[in-house]
C-alpha cells in the first residue's frame, strides 16, 4: 500500500455556530442571572424585591438554589462540549511514514515502527507508541473514519485492550 491519505473532520457540532455547547452555555447563563437575581434579592440588594412572607421568601431562595445549581451544571457540560470539540477538530493524514495528526498549526507524528497498536476510546480511537512517543488521538468525527481504520490496520497496527492505555 503506498500513497497518502488525508481524513479531514466533518462540522463541529459542539462548540460551532448551531452547537450543543453553545446552547449549554446560554441556558446556563440565564439560570446563573435568575439564581443571582434570587440571592440579591433574599440579602435586600433589590429594593423593589423584598419578600414579605414565607412563600415568596421560599420562592426566591428556590430560584437562587435552583438558578445557581443549573448555572454550574451547565457550565461543567459547556467545558465538556468545548473539550470534545477541541478533540474533533484538525486532520488526518496516513501515508508509507506514518501517521500525523494535526489541528491548526499543531501537529503530532508517529511513525509505522514507532506504534504498538490502537485501544479504542469513546471519542474514536488513540495510537499507543511503543516507548516515549506521545499517544494520538484519532476522532470518530472524520469524514471516513472507518475508512482511516482500516488503513492503519492494512499496515498492520492492531487492536490493543484498554488496559493498555493506562501506562502510556
């Protein structure tokens, strides 16, 4: 088998333009302005808000507790969704060398003698180096991602237990 082959990743659906991420963070912000305008209210920092009796005092501490615990749980998967793309992004190029992965100007190379095998991840799979190297991630969000597989696998990288992830 001789030649290149480059996988490019398809659209970014996590922190792009029409993204789950973006919409975390936007949800999450409201919860975090209701929640603080709930806290500012109780504590008399809104004059126009002061809660007379019982009921609306449980209410406001409701939207405070409720507003600040969605603001933190949505901000923790806005994290996540910009991590995952993060991790979804760049290219893949297989050719007679190895294989390199890059995202940006940043770029990482194993070569074919340098890999012991691949485990599979949950956002693809990951090249083990046999000594020293830096592990590669490839995302399953390439434009033909079994298609790349098999090309590493057509050069004889096999697969490798999970287990063996723990000590790269």
């Amino acid at each position: 088998m001789t030649g290149m082959t480059t996988f490019a990743a398809e659209d970014d659906t996590y922190a792009g333009f029409d993204s789950t991420g973006k919409y975390f963070g936007y949800f999450g912000l409201a919860a975090g302005a209701i929640g603080i305008t709930g806290w500012a209210a109780i504590h008399g920092h809104l004059p126009g808000l002061k809660p007379a009796d019982a009921v609306d005092q449980f209410f406001l501490a409701a939207t405070e507790w409720i507003g600040i615990g969605l603001f933190v749980i949505l901000g923790i998967a806005t994290l996540g969704s910009l991590g995952l793309s993060r991790k979804s992004r760049g290219t893949v190029t297989v050719d007679d060398l190895g294989v390199t992965r890059q995202i940006g100007e940043r770029s990482w190379k194993l070569l074919w003698s340098e890999i012991e095998g691949y485990v599979v991840v949950s956002g693809g799979i990951a090249l083990v180096p046999r000594e020293g190297g830096k592990m590669i991630e490839i995302p399953r969000f390439l434009d033909d991602y079994r298609g790349c597989i098999a090309e590493i696998e057509a050069r004889g990288v096999g697969r490798l237990p999970p287990s063996r992830l723990k000590r790269c």
